[in-house]
C-alpha cells in the first residue's frame, strides 16, 4: 500500500528557485539589453533546458509586472496594454530619462 502525503513548498523542487518575475527582470536588467522577446527570455532563463515550457508563464509574469509597473510590454515598437494585446510581443524596463 503507498502512503500519500501531501506536497510542501519545501518538498517542491522548484523551492530553490528564484521566481519566473525576478529571472525576467535580472536578464532585461543585464547591461546591453534592450527589448527582449518572450522566446529570447525564455532561451536565457532556461538555456540548455526545454525553455518552450516558459513561453505562457513568461506572457503571465509579464503582465504582472506590466500592471505593477515593473515591465512594458511592446507591440509593434509601442508601449501596449498589459490586460489587452495579442501576437507578437517584446518585454523592456520602464525608462528612468
């Protein structure tokens, strides 16, 4: 007979890891970066793992820290709605000028 327990944050093994909105922030905040695309993120949080898996949690981190002020998301060069865009999208920092 298995015995079933329930899972803690502590058994998780992802527990260790930063979470998905500080990994975005820490690539968009490296020297040099501009404007990234959501595949691009991904390829840098995750670069020798299956990083296709990051693509919905990314767009979903993204729109919180767009909300929160944290984050633009850019469609087509221009600063877009976080609760309202579709296709084709790149992430920045907001700019302190």
């Amino acid at each position: 007979m298995r015995h079933c327990r329930v899972m803690t944050v502590q058994d998780s093994p992802r527990s260790s890891a930063p979470p998905l909105e500080d990994a975005i922030l820490a690539v968009l905040a490296r020297p040099g970066t501009g404007t990234l695309s959501a595949p691009e993120l991904a390829h840098a949080i995750e670069p020798d793992g299956d990083w296709h898996g990051l693509l919905l949690p990314i767009r979903r981190a993204a729109v919180a820290l767009a909300q929160a002020g944290r984050l633009i998301i850019y469609r087509k060069g221009n600063p877009a709605d976080p609760n309202d865009f579709r296709g084709v999208y790149r992430l920045g920092l907001p700019r302190h000028d």
